[in-house]
C-alpha cells in the first residue's frame, strides 16, 4: 500500500475533515485538514491553494458550521492564490479562531466574511470574522459582512495584533468595535475601515491602538461617539498620515490631541471619497480612491505596495489607506475633424491597465459628435470652432485620470463625389468647371459667395440657362428612374425662384412649369425637382431668407424624392416622374410660381446669391451631402483621385476617378518605384 502524504495545500473547496490531509482521500485536502496538520507540528507552518483549484473567478469555501481554530505550536500562515480565495461561515459561526496555548496566526491575500458569534459573552465568541485570542497578523485581506459582540470584523486578546493593507466594510458589533476590538494594542498600517456600524467606536475599539497612514471614517456608530473609541488619550497612537472621521476619548481629549502627527487629516463625517468594493485586480475585493478623495496623493508609508500587490507610490505620494490610486494620463487632444465629414477618434489614455472606461464630466462635443464608454468619438459634426471639455477615465483596477481634451473642427473640401454631370462655379462666367456652359439671360452680376464668386440675381429679368441634356426629365406620356442629384449654395433677404423648369424659356408665357427649387414669400425652401401629376413641394419648417448662405441639396433615387438643408433631413418621400412635355427649359434665378403654395403669379425672380452649383447623374448618400455642406468655404476638390492601382503582367494599372473635358497631367517617375516595378509599362482608365 502507498504511504500517506502529508500536504499543506489545499485542493477543495469542500469543508470536510476525513483526518487525513492526503489528497487522495475524500474530495482532497480541505483547508480545515490542513489547519489539522499545521496545529499537529510546533514548527512553523505555511498554508497555501492550489492555484489550478483555486483559480478565478474567486471562489469560495463555506464552512460547515464550525471555526476554522488555530493552536498550532509554530507559527500557522494562510497564504492566499493569486486569484483570491473566499472564506464564509455562512453566519453561523467565527471565520477563524487563533486559540490559546501559544497559538498563532498569521492570514494574507484572504476574503474572510460572513462570519457571526453568538451572544454568549464567552471570550471565545468575540470577533465574528477573527477570533485572536492568540496572536495574529493579518495581511492584505477584506472582511466582508461579519458580526460579534466586539469586534465584528476582528478581535483581538492577546496581543499585538497587526493589520495591514486590509480593508473592512459591512462589518457590525453589538458592544464595541464595528470592524475591529481588542484587549491588546491593534496596530493598523495602511488599512480602509469603512462602512461598518457600532454603538461604541463604528469602526475601531481597542484598549491601546496605533494607526499610521490609515482610513477610519464614514462608519455609523452611536450619538455622540465616533468611528473610534479609546478610553483615554494615551490609548491612541498616530505616526501620521491617517484619515479619520470622528473620534470620542473617554477623557474629553479632541480628536485633534491624538491625531496631530505630520499627515493626519481629521474630516468628521465628510465622506473620505471612495469607490465601491469590487474587484480591482489582486487576490482580494477593494474600494477605490476617487479622484476627489482627501486620501489622495496624501499618504506615506514604508509598505512597497497596496492590498492588490501595486506598488506604491504611483503619483506624488502614496494613498492614504488600503488601495493605491494607479494615475491614468490623458492626452489633451485628439485629431480635428471637419464639418460634415464622418469623424471617428479616440481619447488616448496611458497607465493602469487596457481597456478603459471614459465618461464625459464637464463640457460640450461639438455638435453631431458623441463619444461612448470606450473613449471612441463619433458622428458627423455640424459645425466649427474649438471644443473643450473634461473627460474621466478608468480602467480594471480601479485607476481613474481626469483631463481636458480639445478638438478643433473646420472645413476641408469635399472629395470627388463621382459621376458629377456639371459644375458651375460662377467665378466671373457661367462656364461649366465640367459639364456644358451655362448661358447668361438678362442681366446677371458677380458677387462674393461662399467659394470665390457667386451668380448674383437683382430680382430683375437675369438667369443661367442650362443644358436640359443635364436633367433626366421624361418627355409626355413617359416616366424616368434614373438617379439624380442637385446641390447649390444661396442665399436670400427676400424670395424667388432658385432652379426653374418650364417649357418655353424665359420670360415667355406657359401654364406648363415646375418651380422646382424656391423660397416663397413666406420665406421658406419650397422643392419639386420633377412633375408627379400633384403639386406638393417638400417645405423646410424654418425660413431661409435670412441674408445667410445654405445649402440645398436634392437626391432622387429613382423612387424616392430626398431634400437636405445645410447637411440635415427636411423631408422626404416616394415619387414618381411624369412627363408633361416633349421638351424642357432649365434656369438658374427664376421660374414660374403661379397657383403654388407660396408663390407669386407670374415669373419669381431670385434676388441674392446663387454658387457652386452641382448635377450628377446619381444618388448622393446622406453622408456626401453632409461633406458637400460642411466643406463650406473649401468647396469641392478640384484635384482627381486613383482610385485604384493594380499590376498585370508587365503593367501598372491606374484607375482615376476624373470629371468629362476635365484636362490634367500625370508625372510618372519609375525611378520611385520599387526595382520589380521599374521597367513595366503604365496604363490609365477614366472612370
């Protein structure tokens, strides 16, 4: 038969004590069955979890209804897993006892809860997380949700009993000591005690305690007492840089006479400015330090690192407390973007640990833009300047940075938008920059516009005819689904006619007219690019003759009539073309108004300014409307873009995205090229 084995490891989560520690009985070695075997030897012991068991998500070993008890002759040390290891009596008994006979405990990287001692009186039921009637160290734990007479959390009567980097929460006493009483001196160093309640002393109650760069406030405690209670003045001891809420001394001494130590911050029942408990990374659950709490950057201690295992200090000076606020930097700005064109960036943060979680504490995105959890900001904007405003960030382990972040918004030229059939940019004529020549009609003069010159309309007898090849209007008795747009700039203190259809030319006399595009004498943009049978022109909700520049842009699918107004919806709808002719005219400046809404009988001319005039033989999306509005001053690139580059055998092929009659030069220095592409022939296509 084997040999027994002997282990201090523990492999289940199962309470179970089969006397034997070797794993190959039972469920495997139980931490009560190695506590069996450290209190067997006086030597020292150390305990530990089996990181394969014991892995994350942080499990838990509920006790069967009995302490786990420590009288080991040695020193008996529980030593956490990496990923954390929870320990609940499931309130029917204490966590752990540390007996008599020269016990000792020592317990690290442990969450120790639920733990609850009757009301008996009995030394032995005091302390419903730790019962250390022996001696005791206690590092980097929590104590969660544990009840007693004296000291909910832990008590202590044979001392010293040091506390470190430890955090108690939820924690209750009937008699004294929310989270930790004692007999003996309790030294505290680098702890959070918060959030605990008793009569006498909230948080604290000891017959002799030291404190040194710890949190003891926001517990709940009787009138007139204190989140610690000490019998006399002499029973306290700072050695600075605590963090203190109230404090009642037996002797009538102020709080100010027992924590005056370099460091020491007396704040009442100010709330010390913590997170939740939660996982902040580490073996154990912690409370955060926000970035408006009194603890921060205001701390000192001689521990290399916080309840979690970071090192510390990570800013000017250490946290006051258990947990080590980890910096995060944010940088003061990101890419600018531009009017009506899609933006997408992220605030960039550096420190703690990926990913982060941003939010928006102060300030304004600019218009159309918003930004979501991951810091990505998105949107298209609707208009310039420079934007500021404050974002927070912080990441898995609790690490929080605040910093203002600007953005700058602007105009860049729209891109090429493809298929464009006529562009007029009445730079002193009505020549097309591509597309057929407009004519002149009447008079018509120049003006500044929104890009360089502008067609300028007195309300008199003035037009620009176009070219009807331009429009896919059906002639009588057939329909059209060919995709179209038009897109201008104006700009009215009165009224008129912007794009007219009709079938004479101007100023003659017909019943047979379209005032496709025009502001009415009630002020308002009035669209019907085509004839449907009905006369229903999509109307703007708003006035546009304010003396402004907008934009209007007209988009037919084939199926659906589409009208913007400087980059946004104003409306929409199915439509159908009719053709009511065999043969179309086609101006710029006035049109026929007589018995539509808002139009005056007779011919309406446009007074103002008309600019960058734009067809094409597509359907603009909603985006490229938006640039084409938000390109504002910059107007429409003038320089062709490849779209494409591909090799075949020996050839380069380019494929550039170009307007018709557009004449341009290409440079080809093969020289640039790697050495494959060097002696191989260059072919273009025009799109």
């Amino acid at each position: 038969a084997s040999a027994f084995i002997d282990s201090l490891v523990v492999t289940t989560l199962v309470d179970e004590d089969d006397e034997l520690t070797d794993p190959r009985f039972g469920t495997g070695t139980s931490l009560r069955e190695a506590i069996s075997l450290a209190n067997s030897t006086p030597e020292d012991s150390t305990i530990t979890f089996d990181p394969t068991v014991f892995n994350a998500p942080r499990k838990r070993i509920t006790l069967n209804g009995t302490a786990l008890i420590i009288n080991a002759g040695g020193l008996a040390s529980i030593v956490g897993p990496p990923a954390g290891v929870e320990i609940s009596a499931n309130q029917a008994s204490a966590v752990f006892k540390v007996d008599f006979g020269g016990g000792r405990g020592s317990f690290t990287g442990l969450t120790i809860r639920d733990g609850r001692t009757r009301n008996s009186g009995s030394l032995e039921d005091q302390g419903g997380g730790i019962s250390a009637i022996g001696r005791a160290t206690i590092d980097s734990c929590t104590f969660i949700n544990n009840s007693s007479d004296n000291g909910g959390g832990v008590y202590n009567f044979i001392g010293p009993l040091t506390i470190r980097n430890s955090t108690f929460i939820g924690n209750s006493a009937r008699l004294s000591g929310g989270a930790v009483s004692g007999n003996q001196t309790v030294i505290l160093d680098s702890c959070t005690i918060t959030g605990n309640t008793c009569s006498f002393g909230g948080g604290v109650f000891a017959t002799s305690m030291q404190f040194r760069n710890t949190i003891v406030a926001g517990n709940s405690f009787a009138t007139n007492d204190g989140d610690i209670r000490a019998t006399n003045i002499t029973s306290i001891q700072s050695t600075g840089y605590n963090l203190i809420g109230r404090v009642r001394i037996g002797d009538g001494s102020p709080a100010s006479a027992a924590f005056n130590a370099s460091g020491d911050q007396i704040i009442g029942t100010a709330s010390p400015g913590l997170g939740p408990l939660q996982d902040n990374g580490g073996p154990t659950p912690t409370m955060g330090v926000l970035l408006t709490s009194p603890a921060l950057n205001a701390g000192s201690t001689t521990l290399t690192a916080d309840q979690r295992g970071i090192s510390r200090p990570r800013g000017s000076a250490a946290e006051i407390g258990a947990f080590e606020l980890i910096p995060l930097a944010i940088a003061p700005g990101v890419a600018p973007g531009a009017i009506g064109q899609p933006y997408g960036k992220n605030v960039a943060v550096t420190g703690g640990l990926a990913p982060y979680s941003l939010s928006l504490v102060s300030g304004s995105l600019p218009p159309g833009l918003s930004m979501d959890g991951s810091g990505l900001i998105s949107g298209t904007p609707l208009a310039g300047g420079s934007y500021s405003f404050t974002v927070q960030a912080t990441d898995p382990l609790a690490s929080l940075g605040e910093g203002s972040v600007s953005l700058q918004v602007g105009r860049v030229s729209a891109p090429f938008a493809g298929d464009t059939a006529a562009w007029y940019r009445a730079e002193g004529n009505a020549l097309g920059f591509t597309g057929p020549a407009g004519t002149i009609g009447g008079t018509v003069g120049y003006a500044p516009g929104v890009v360089g010159q502008a067609f300028s309309f007195s309300g008199g007898a003035g037009y620009v005819a176009l070219d009807p090849a331009l429009f896919p209007m059906p002639t009588t008795g057939n329909t059209s689904t060919a995709p179209f747009s038009f897109e201008t700039w104006f700009s009215t203190s009165g009224s008129g006619v912007i794009l007219g259809q009709q079938t004479i030319a101007p100023y003659g006399s017909t019943t047979a007219h379209i005032p496709a595009i025009y502001v009415g004498v009630d002020g308002k943009l009035r669209v019907q690019m085509f004839w449907n049978n009905v006369l229903a022109p999509l109307t703007s909700a708003g006035t546009v003759n304010d003396g402004a520049f907008h934009h209007v842009a007209v988009v037919f699918t084939g199926t659906n009539l589409t009208v913007y107004l400087d980059g946004a919806f104003v409306a929409g709808k199915p439509f159908a073309q009719a053709g009511y002719a065999n043969s179309y005219f086609y101006q710029l400046g006035t049109g026929l108004t007589t018995n539509w809404p808002s139009g005056p009988t007779g011919w309406s001319n446009f007074v103002g300014l008309i600019d960058e005039t734009a067809i094409y033989r597509r359907a603009l999306t909603a985006a490229e409307v938006q640039a084409l509005w938000g390109a504002g001053s910059k107007g429409k690139s003038t320089v062709p873009a490849f779209s494409a580059l591909s090799r075949s055998g020996n050839n380069l092929n380019f494929t550039l995205k170009h307007w018709p009659s557009l004449r341009f030069q290409i440079e080809f220095t093969p020289s640039l090229l790697p050495a494959a592409y060097q002696d191989i022939g260059v072919s273009f296509t025009g799109e």
